[in-house]
C-alpha cells in the first residue's frame, strides 16, 4: 500500500529564500529515490509557505527515504530556517477508488509511435499539444539497435534498425515513446479504420505473473523477459513486447529501481520534466 502525506512548512521571518532553495535541492534528490512515486512542490498563493505532497511505493520505501542523508539534513536545515524547527506532516488516505484490475496490474505507461524523424515530431508535438521531451532512450548520435536481439524482442524484420528513441510527455499522462526506424520495411500510418496503434505499454508490479495472465488470455509473447536499456536500465527493471490475438503489439514493463535521471543529456539536477508513472 502506497505512502502518501503533505508537509506544511512555513518559513521563520526572513527565510522564505533559504527555505526554497533547501526545498529545490531536496526535489532533485527524492526524485531519484527508486520508492519514489511522487514529489511535487508547492507555494501558498499568499507566499507564506510551502506545501509538499509526497508519496511512496509502501512503508519500506517511506522508511529508506526518512534515512537518506539528504532528508536527514534537510530536516536539520528547517530546524533553523521553519517555524517550529519543522514541518508540519499530515497523512493522507484515499476515499476509495474502483478495484477493476488485478493488483499487480496498474495503467498504461505510454504509447508507442513511430515516425520518419524524431526530432521533426518533437517539434510537432510541442508545438500542437506542449509536450515535452523527457529523456532520449537511444540518442541519434548513439549505436542503432538492431540485430537478432531486437528483431526478436521487438517484433522487427530482418535488416530494421531503430536508430532514435524519444520519451515525451503531454501533460499529467501517459508517455508518448517516439520510434525513428531505418532500412526495414514500413507501411503507411493505419487510418480510423484500421486496427491498433504501434503499441501500448502497460506498467506491472510483477511482470512474470502479467506475462503468465497475458499468454492465458489468448496473447503470445515475442520473447522472455528482457532488461530496458540505458537510463532505463536497473537489476530489477524488465520489459517483453508481446502481440494481443488481433496482431497489436502491447509491451509490459515494470521499473522498480527507478531511472537513472543523472544519465539523461542535462542530468537530474537539471531535469524539469520526470516519466509520468501509474500509482499502484
């Protein structure tokens, strides 16, 4: 069960500057805490104050953050620069919500779509929807992925190089994962009428009982597990692309250990837009 609480700080006199900045350097950190779900910030309109709300994967994940060192010193610093040596932390409970799939089974985490030039789309969507770029999962200056491996987990003809992943993100929601693809055969966008996207990726706590319902329900998988790449990548962090019974491609993924934000171009203590990821 998830951990969720709002913190209320409320600067001493002459401390709003320093409170913010502390807060600042602590968003960067928390953010790359695998339990992680979400750190968001925010000031009262009357600039009297900060409110953060903060959730967590479950206790152990709320109890290792507590321990961190930037944490602990960040609760040092308020002694100082907060009214009451403090925050002020409330816990949080959800009123109820619909229980309609699995447990282990959360949302869709993105959507896939390949187009003949990543940087061209991006620029699109940006300025159609407002997207933003959150991380390039293969740079177009990077090694292409292509071979047995790909062509096999993938779904890929023989010869197809993927030459440029792109993840950007559309407001509080799932991620658009942008595909740039050379030297395998290709056939025009699928119109209305037509059946599927490219593909859907749906996250999972425990991907080897997804995969186990997906295959009983009439899906078949393009391989075993595999671990994601780059930024993504991690010990516990897998994915498996598998086709549903009318050929759509549907990826499962799970990502425990988190993303490594200080791989990406501008680094963590940089980055401005995070990977949208469903809560449990």
């Amino acid at each position: 069960m998830t951990i969720c609480m709002m913190a209320h700080i409320t600067p001493a006199k002459g401390q709003l500057l320093a409170v913010r900045n502390q807060i600042d350097a602590l968003t960067r950190r928390v953010r790359r805490e695998a339990g992680n779900i979400r750190f968001e910030t925010h000031e009262t309109s009357d600039a009297s104050g900060f409110v953060i709300i903060e959730e967590y994967r479950d206790d152990d994940a709320f109890q290792r953050h507590l321990a961190m060192p930037h944490t602990q010193q960040f609760n040092a610093a308020l002694e100082s620069l907060a009214e009451g040596g403090g925050s002020s932390v409330t816990e949080l409970a959800p009123l109820g919500e619909p229980d309609d799939s699995p447990a282990d089974i959360r949302a869709i985490d993105h959507i896939g779509l390949t187009v003949p030039d990543v940087e061209a789309a991006s620029l699109f969507f940006a300025d159609a929807f407002g997207a933003r770029c959150v991380y390039d999962v293969l740079p177009r200056d990077g090694e292409d992925m292509a071979g047995e491996g790909p062509e096999k987990e993938l779904g890929l003809s023989a010869g197809t190089r993927i030459v440029h992943m792109r993840l950007m993100r559309i407001g509080n929601g799932p991620c658009l994962e942008i595909f740039q693809m050379e030297d395998g055969e290709q056939q025009a966008p699928p119109r209305l009428q037509d059946i599927g996207l490219t593909h859907f990726g749906l996250y999972v706590d425990d991907i080897q009982s997804a995969t186990r319902r997906f295959e009983a329900a009439g899906g078949e998988l393009l391989s075993p597990t595999h671990p994601l790449a780059g930024v993504e990548d991690g010990p516990h962090n897998a994915g498996v692309y598998g086709r549903v019974p009318w050929g759509m491609l549907v990826e499962l993924l799970s990502y425990p250990d988190g993303i490594d934000y200080s791989n990406t171009p501008s680094g963590a203590d940089e980055a401005k837009t995070l990977r949208w990821t469903p809560h449990p």
